[in-house]
C-alpha cells in the first residue's frame, strides 16, 4: 500500500470493519441518533398527517369553502398614530370590497354586531344564509324571529338565544344552519400523545345570527331591545363583510393582508373625528388558525431538532474519540504503511458516515412503529371526534403519516453529525497524539 494513493473501495471496507470491530460503542451512537431523532420524525409525521386530517375535516364541514369577514373596528381616539382620512366609514369600507377580487375571491354577504340593544346581537343576510341551508320560514309566527345556529347548539349558544329571546318569550326561531365547530380543542380522552398537537387547534363559539329578509322586522326587532335598554337609536357597531374563497393559499393572504393594511389603510379616521382599524377573521371554520397552531408546533420542531443535534454531536463525538484512541495503533499502523493523514480522515469520515446511514433507518423504522401503533389505538376515536367538533354527516379519514421537507431536513441533521463529529476530532488523529496514546498502553 506504500506509495499508493488508497482506493475508495479500500477506504470502505476498513471503515465498515472498524463498525464490526467496535460493536457496542457503535451500537451506542447509532441508538442515541435514531432514538433521539426517531421521536422527532415521529412527530413530524402525526402532525403533517394531522394537519391533512383537520385540514379535510374543516373543508368537508364548510362544503369546500373559506370564508373571511373582514371591517373596520372603532378604537378609543386617545390611540396615537398617523390615519388616513376619510369623509366616512362607508368609504372606507368600499376598499375592504373591491380589494377581495385581488385574492380571486367574492364578497357574499355581511354580518353586522349590534351593542345597543342590551348585548351583542348578530344579523346575517339571507342570500348568506341560504348558501348553507335550506331556510324554512314555513315555522315562523308571524312576530317570530328567524335565525340560523350550528347543527349542535351548546351551552353557550342557549345563553346567547335565552338572551336573545329577553328570557321570557321565544320569539327567536331556528330556520337552518351555518358551518360550525365546538368550542375548544378536538382533544381525546385521557392521556393521549396526539393531544399534544390536538390541544393546538381551537374552535370558536358560536350565536344566533338573526336572518334578515329584507323586510325590516329583524331591525325592529332591534329596537325595541334597544328601547328596553333605553337607547335611543340602533347603529351597527361592526359590520362584517363576507368574502368566499375556493384556495386556501388565496384565503390566507387575504385575511393577513387586511389584518395588516395591506392594500387598504390599516388605520383610519373620518370626518368626524372616530377612529377605526382594519381587522379580519375567519367565519363558519377554522381552517386557517388550525393551520397556523400547526405551523407554530413545526417551529417547536425544528427548535427541538437543533438540540437533539447539539446531544447527538456531542455523544458522538465523546464516543468516536474514544474509538480512536482505541484504535491507535491501528492509526500508526497505516501511517506506516505510507496512508496520507488524508485517507485516513476518509476511513473515518466513512465509518461515521454509515453509522448515521444505519441511525437514519432506525430513526424511519422507529417513527413507522410508533405513529402506527398510535393509529392502530386512535384512528376511530379520532375519526369520531372530528364528525362531533366539526358537526359532519360522515365521519372524516384520518391520516397520521406524511411527508414534508422538515423529514428530509432530520435526515440532513442525522447525516450532519458524521462531518461535525470528524471535525471535534481531528486532534485525536495527530501523531503526537498517537504516540502518546502508545505509550499509555
């Protein structure tokens, strides 16, 4: 071997016999990477799987749709900062309309809170309501109120309809649904490791939205709540106007753009002196901040991830010293066969190179086995429990394994630690280390 430049096939096998010759301390490194980095791919696949899951569970339950309200909000005029001028709130609003068709979506209709009429009442108009449901006025009396709620009306909602109603007389009528979630988190029961990304998705609770038709009985419905509550005059405080998308990629730009001011001014204030600021939410859905939970869990990830590379260097390479050292005479043996430093750094660069090839299938084989068996355990349960949160007719398929980038990327950080951990060490390889390491034994 003297004077020849070794063959990488050479290089290959002296680095897989080094694997053989040092099993358990091999053994160690391999487990520590794959264990380490084997819970966060796992992870990584029941949160990309579940983000398919409730992604397909809230389309399914809004027929397809995104729907984004957006408006202007009053703030308290104390409130510092540079406003566009405005002759009035309505022209401002006009901007909010004719800057959904940048994003290809469509304005549908409006939700409109009122606050003088004791609390907060909601208003829908009707060509917004049919696009859910079948309305059926047939029911009403003729001094009744139509309204539309979610398929499942909870707790909180019959505080808002027994409010609604002034506690004494039903005069609120239900005539069809809207898109709804529960309030909360899609939780399982008991100690389960898929709340942990479950408890990050939050619904929102839900009210009457009283159908107007036009005819001018909800609005006057509202005033007399307003004269019990002696206010002298019903104004709109928020009115919400309803955007439809089809993309969700159009949808979510849309709501921040607006959140933002992007394309319209972000702070106002009229000729009057009132003050407003543009804001935008999600209506009938949750699909977006659902998205977002996830998005802020893939971050934590990636945050954990850095770590796990930080430990795993550092075992590896407390390790891998260890093997040199063992090794030494080893080492001495192929200087004094004439093996450059070079090649030498190659044999070992390759040994830990197939170690982290050999941790990264067991880091697959390990997420396979756990996101699995959760499946296994969880898969009906989870399927039931989104029909109820989502109030479906079916149940929806529940998907706990898949790709993204960030699995390539924990297969990058496992291969990374080979290079790094060669780099701690090369001061092990030094001929005065060496020598040293000789003697000692």
């Amino acid at each position: 071997m003297k004077g020849e430049v070794l063959k990488f096939s050479d290089a290959l096998h002296l680095s897989w016999s080094n694997i053989s010759q040092h099993k358990g301390r091999s053994a160690i490194v391999i487990l520590t990477i794959s264990i380490l980095f084997g819970v966060v791919m796992a992870f990584n696949f029941m949160l990309e799987g579940l983000s398919k899951t409730t992604f397909d569970a809230a389309m399914q339950a809004s027929d397809g749709k995104i729907y984004i309200a957006a408006g202007y909000n009053e703030i308290a005029s104390i409130n510092e900062g540079d406003y566009f001028k405005v002759n009035n709130l309505e022209d401002a609003e006009k901007a909010i309309v004719e800057s959904v068709k940048r994003y290809h979506g469509q304005i549908i209709g409006q939700v409109v809170q009122y606050n003088d009429v004791g609390s907060s009442r909601w208003t829908i108009n009707q060509e917004l309501a049919e696009r859910f449901d079948e309305l059926d006025f047939d029911k009403l009396q003729e001094d009744q109120i139509p309204y539309v709620g979610p398929k499942v009306e909870d707790e909180f909602f019959d505080l808002y309809l027994k409010d609604a109603d002034d506690n004494k007389d039903k005069l609120l009528v239900k005539v069809g649904t809207y898109p709804a979630t529960e309030p909360g988190s899609p939780t399982l029961p008991g100690f389960n490791p898929l709340n942990l990304l479950l408890s990050g998705i939050h619904g929102f609770y839900t009210a009457p939205l009283m159908v107007d038709d036009g005819s001018g009985k909800v609005m006057r419905h509202l005033e007399k709540m307003a004269e019990q509550n002696n206010t002298q005059e019903v104004i709109p405080y928020i009115t919400q106007f309803v955007a439809m998308f089809d993309n969700y990629d159009d949808a979510t730009a849309y709501y921040w753009d607006i959140a933002n001011g992007k394309n319209i001014p972000k702070e106002i204030e009229t000729s009057d002196g009132k003050k407003y600021v543009s804001y935008s939410e999600e209506l009938f859905s949750n699909v977006i901040s659902a998205e977002l939970s996830i998005k802020n869990l893939r971050y934590t990830l990636i945050l954990i991830e850095i770590l796990f590379i930080v430990v795993a260097v550092i075992i590896a390479t407390l390790t891998f010293a260890h093997i040199i050292d063992q090794d030494a005479a080893t080492i001495a043996l192929y200087r004094s066969l004439g093996v450059s430093t070079g090649n030498i750094y190659l044999i070992y660069f390759l040994y830990l190179l197939e170690m982290c090839i050999l941790a990264v299938v067991a880091c697959i084989v390990i997420a396979a086995i756990l996101v699995g068996a959760l499946w296994l355990v969880n898969a009906n349960a989870l399927a039931q429990r989104l029909q109820n949160y989502y109030m479906l007719d079916t149940t929806p398929k529940v998907t706990l394994f898949r790709f993204d980038n960030l699995f390539y990327g924990i297969i990058g950080s496992v291969m990374l630690i080979a290079p790094i951990t060669l780099l701690f060490t090369l001061r092990n390889f030094s001929s005065k280390h060496i020598a040293k390491k000789l003697k000692e034994d």
